[in-house]
C-alpha cells in the first residue's frame, strides 16, 4: 500500500495549509480531495489509500483547508468563505506543480469546485460531487445549524464515536464500529487533555448565524460550466441536503454525468465503504 507525506503550503495571506500527499511517486493524473465545511483531510484517508495503491496507483492530495485540522486558524474569520477557499486551493495546487487534476468534492468542498469552474475551469479535468449539487435543500442545512456546536464535549474517543452514533445513526445505518471509531478521531483532538472539535469554532458560529428563511440561490449556471467535464455525483440514500429530485435534474442536464447512491448513508457518505471507492477508482479511470 502506498504511503503518505505531509506538507505544510503557505497560501498567499501567510496561512499554513496541511496538505497530506498518498502515492507521491505515481505518475498520471492527480486526484485533489476537498472535505465539508468543518471537516479536514482526515476523511479522504482510507480512499487515498486505496486510489494510491493498486489497481489505481494514483497520487492523491487531500487538502485541510484554513481553520480545519492543522492548518491555521485565520485571525480575520469573515475569510472563511468560498470563495477564499476556492483561491486557496489554487494556491495548493500550484505550489505542488500541478497544472489540472481530478477532484473531488465533499459538500462544501463540491461547492468550491463549482466557484473553480468559472474560474480556474482548466485545472478541472474530472470530478466527484460526493452528496452536493446545484441546489442544496433548506431542511439539510437547518440540520447541520442544529447538530453544529450542540454535541456534549467527548470524554475520550470512545465516548466521541458514540455521541456520533447518537446524532446520526439513524441515517448511516452502513456504519461499522470501526467507521464511526474512525469518524471520531477524524473530528476530534487532543489538547491539553481534553478532546475539542477539530476546527476554528468561528466556522460553526458563521453557519449557526446564517439566514435560511428564503433558502439559498441555486448553483445551475455554474454546474452548466462542467457540460465537457465527466462528472459523477455520489448522494447519500438518507441525505437531506440533496435531494433524489436535484440529482434528476442533474442527469437530465449533463449528459455525460454518473450518478450512484450510497447505501444506508446519509449527508455526507463516507466513501471508502460498501464498494464506493472502487466505483469512484474506475470512474476517475475512464
């Protein structure tokens, strides 16, 4: 199995980014890994893994962006914005030399790939929407608002994997032990004794704020921009973000777009399970 480095890139207003790189020796197209809104590269870790290895032998980049896991916290939080975060992962990528790749995108991370395509369209070559689109559904946003910053501190691990299970379970009913073991230590560190969510609190309280009575201005025109890209949109079975109506819409938009469901997961699937990899190795393979 191939083996990972990592790197701390400087983005051009001076933050340090963590960058973890699997397969660094393997040549063709790079695979570029974008987490969710407080999410870090942690959870690209076991697909890297199997996209570096054989029969893929891919090199894969997973990126934290500002203010999640080891990379910096931003000292001015209104930075925390797409589009900031869309100049960032140029910033990455240019700095590793790469000139266009395959990417894909977890929720907030898909959304930072439809700002790349009106700005940055060359440097995409394929991508993954993993439970994002276009449009994004008001109940899976006030979901998020709710469960942000309202778990119970964890006491260790353990007690952090079942506080998880708790908040969501009912809709990732695919969930193994181990994955939810896995998902505790992907959101969680240790500091100073004490385990605290893995990202700047700031992020959470921005979402927390934001304003969902009218929903949010869809994303068509710029999903339009990937028509010469080959797309696949991965949604999750029990997802309340995107909804099976939205991925339609998007079928019946682009005619060259895979979709797949993600079994008894919900908002977002974890894509290392029940085959998801596999179906995403040879999709980026074509």
């Amino acid at each position: 199995m191939a083996g990972s480095i990592d790197r701390f890139i400087t983005v051009p207003d001076g933050l340090k980014l963590h960058v973890r790189i699997h397969g660094a020796e393997n040549d063709g197209t790079p695979v570029v890994c974008l987490p969710g809104l407080t999410r870090n590269l942690l959870d690209f870790e076991d697909i890297a893994r199997l996209l570096a290895g054989p029969p893929y032998h891919r090199r894969v980049i997973a990126i934290s962006p500002r203010g999640r896991g080891l990379s910096d916290r931003d000292p001015q939080p209104e930075r925390y914005t797409i589009p900031v975060e869309a100049g960032d992962v140029i910033s990455v990528i240019d700095q590793l030399r790469i000139e266009s790749g395959d990417f894909i995108g977890t929720s907030r991370g898909g959304l930072i790939l439809h700002v790349l395509a009106m700005t940055h369209h060359e440097r995409i070559e394929r991508l993954v929407l993993n439970d994002i689109g276009p449009v994004l559904e008001v109940e899976g946003l006030r979901q998020i608002q709710g469960y942000l910053g309202n778990r119970r501190a964890p006491t260790s691990f353990g007690d952090a994997a079942d506080i998880l299970r708790a908040t969501h379970g009912v809709e990732f009913p695919a969930l193994s032990d181990e994955d939810w073991a896995g998902m505790a230590r992907a959101l969680y560190r240790e500091v100073d004794g004490q385990l605290v969510a893995d990202f700047d609190p700031y992020i959470a309280e921005q979402f927390r704020a934001a304003d969902l009575s009218q929903g949010l201005p869809d994303l068509w025109p710029q999903f339009a921009l990937f028509a010469d890209k080959r797309v696949m949109v991965v949604r999750g079975e029990h997802s309340r973000l995107l909804s099976r109506e939205t991925v339609d819409e998007m079928i019946r938009r682009h005619s060259r777009l895979a979709a797949i469901e993600a079994e008894g997961q919900g908002h977002a699937p974890l894509l290392h399970i029940r085959g998801l990899a596999d179906e995403i190795g040879d999709f980026l393979q074509r």
